[in-house]
C-alpha cells in the first residue's frame, strides 16, 4: 500500500479550486450587471446544451425534479394513470409521478443496473401511459427494446436522465429519445451548478411550449398570463456557471472515461467485484460514468476497510431501492435482481478532481483487502 491518503466520495473545494478566477469572473459579469432571473446567459445555456445534445428545445427549470414533474404535466399524465419506472432509482423519479396524481409502477434492473425491459413487459396494463427510463450512472438504458414495448402498446417514453447528461445510446443523447427527457445540475451531477438546477429537454414543440408556461407563472413569451403555472426557473447566476462549465465539458466526460478504465484495468480481474460495462465494451453505448456502481463479496467490510484508509465510498439512494419504502404504500413489490443488487452494490469515487495515483491508490486498498 502507499503512503495513507484521504479521498472523499467527491471533492467539492477541489472543483472550485481548479477554475476559481474564471468561476469569480462569471459571478461578478453577472452580478455586476444584476442580470438574475431568465437573462440571455440562460438562454445561451438553453441554445448550448441543445448544440450539444441534438434537443430541438431545451428549458432552464429550478431543479431536476421540477423537471420531470413540469414535464409530467405537459405531457398530460395524470390520475388514473399508470408510468413504469425503475425502483433502483432516486426517490424523486417516482415521487414526480405521483405528485401529477398517476400511480408509479416499480420495475426491476438488469445486469448492468439499468431498467430491465422484460420487467417492464410484464408490467404493462390498461393503464399504462408512459415508461420511464433513468439514464443512470452515466449510461443510457436499451431504448431500441424499451421503444418496442412503447410501440407494441402505444405508450410515451419519458425520460428521467438525472444522472445521463452527455451518455448516448447507438449514437443518439439520453434525454432525446421520448416525450421529454430530464436533467439534473445538482452540484454532484456530470454538469452541476452551486445549487439545485434541472433542464427538460424535447424534440416536441407543444410540450415545448407548455413547460415555458409552466415554469414562469403560466406567463408567455410577452409576459402575459395565459394559463395556471408555477415558479420553476433555472436561475441565472446558476446558468451563466453552466454555460462557462459547458466549454469544457466534453474533456470532463473523456476523464471520466479515462478513470473508469483505470478501474476496469487495476480492478476488472478480481472476482470478488462486478464492475460497470468497461468504456467501449459495447459499441451501441457511450458511457460518461456519473457514478462508478460496483459490486462487491463482502461489501460492508470491504467499505470499512477503505474508510480506514481514508477512502469514501457510499451506497446509492442511502442503500434503499424504491420499493423497499414501506412508509410510502409499496407493499408485497417483487424485484429479486434490485433486491440482489442492493446486498452488493456501493460507488467508488468518480469526479474529475480525482488523479490518476488517487485511482491506484483506491484500486491497491481493494486489491489488499481480498488479499490479491
């Protein structure tokens, strides 16, 4: 082992540090020019982020999940009916749905932790309106096979990319491939903001249209009130940081790639662990790694291992799928492959303020710990 270091799960001062003058002159360009709320800058981010994902439109909302609840509505889901998503998820990909008044349906996870499609067959009903895929991880689900079902029932996709900013399934960006798709600029995401922040992204132009009214009061580009809307604006100062970030946000994602390989190659003969689809692995999918999702023999001791050498490691949504919150009404959920996964499952760090020895570092903990 080398010299003992400390590697937090994610290193927010380190993320400052790296860009601090040209973060300080964005801040005060902007403020110097009390330029706040839906200003060109967020516009800039809207017209940038559609460049880079192939989105007809994109719009700047408060948070992310705002963004798939504004999305919901505009897409005209609601009570009785049924949207398909996966319990290996963020609470809020559910909660959106039941705040529309529909009912959120729990599907189980495939190998590579991803919405599992024939899950989702079996789960079909009459009420079904829409399935939900979660871009997760870094890595856009099968969306040829989830787009089949879709067909074969007349259902929406909508998507929850959170975690999908900049992934691609068979050439094409998550959150391009339904209704709407969602994204989060959480501080910790792939493109994260000093705050909360989300977009809703659509090739549509109605659900377009909608979602602009939705997020500003049901104002319309005039400023006039022609419909019942909310408050859910991606703040300005917040997207003029986003807009700076997206110059460089490409070479962020082939570093994460690059530090996913260098786990696959310190970590990927082991046969105590199970690690994400290896960069490439697959030519259908370009993977950008938000999280590093590993799973591990003897995780728990294996985690407070690395924790006495200094290394942060969590479980994902606090080691609790969806369909494990009793508290919430689900009740007699049968998902043997999340349940599995979640005896197993926990992230290794995964930011671009990561080194290439902090990586070996991490990798030769593991290593000792199995004894290899």
């Amino acid at each position: 082992m080398q010299q003992r270091r400390t590697i937090p799960f994610f290193n927010y001062p380190a993320l400052f540090a790296a860009q601090e003058p040209e973060l300080m002159a964005v801040l005060r360009d902007v403020c110097g020019r009390g330029a706040y709320i839906l200003q060109r800058d967020c516009r800039e981010f809207e017209e940038n982020v559609a460049k880079f994902t192939g989105a007809k439109h994109v719009l700047g909302v408060a948070n992310g999940t705002d963004a798939i609840w504004l999305g919901l509505r505009a897409v005209g889901i609601g009570p009785g009916d049924e949207v398909i998503v996966p319990s290996h998820t963020y609470i809020a990909s559910v909660a959106s749905i039941h705040f529309v008044g529909a009912t959120p349906v729990l599907a189980d996870c495939g190998p590579d932790h991803m919405l599992d499609p024939q899950s989702v067959h079996k789960l079909v009903t009459k009420r079904t309106r829409a399935i939900m895929p979660v871009q997760l991880n870094g890595r856009t689900c099968d969306m040829d096979a989830l787009q089949a079902i879709a067909d074969e029932h007349d259902l929406m996709i909508v998507e929850d990319a959170a975690q999908g900013l900049g992934s691609k399934f068979k050439g094409r960006m998550a959150g391009t491939f339904g209704k709407f798709g969602t994204i989060s600029l959480y501080p910790a995401k792939l493109l994260g903001c000093f705050g909360d922040g989300g977009l809703v992204m659509t090739n549509d132009d109605e659900v377009a249209r909608r979602v602009g009214l939705l997020r500003d009061h049901g104002r319309n580009e005039e400023g006039k009130v022609v419909a019942w809307g909310f408050n859910s604006r991606l703040d300005n100062l917040q997207a003029a940081i986003l807009n700076f970030k997206m110059k460089s946000f490409p070479q962020a994602l082939e570093r994460r790639r690059a530090i996913a390989a260098r786990y696959q190659a310190r970590l990927g003969s082991l046969a105590e662990m199970t690690l994400p689809p290896a960069p490439d692995a697959d030519p259908r999918h370009y993977d950008v790694y938000q999280n590093y999702e590993v799973e591990a023999d003897r995780r728990d001791e294996l985690r407070a291992y690395l924790e006495e050498q200094g290394v942060r490691t969590i479980i994902q949504w606090g080691g609790t799928p969806v369909h494990q919150f009793a508290e919430l009404g689900f009740k007699d959920v049968n998902l043997p492959a999340t349940d599995r996964l979640f005896k197993r499952c926990f992230l290794l760090p995964m930011h671009t303020a990561l080194s290439d020895e902090d990586v070996d570092y991490i990798c030769d903990a593991i290593r000792a710990f199995y004894g290899k």
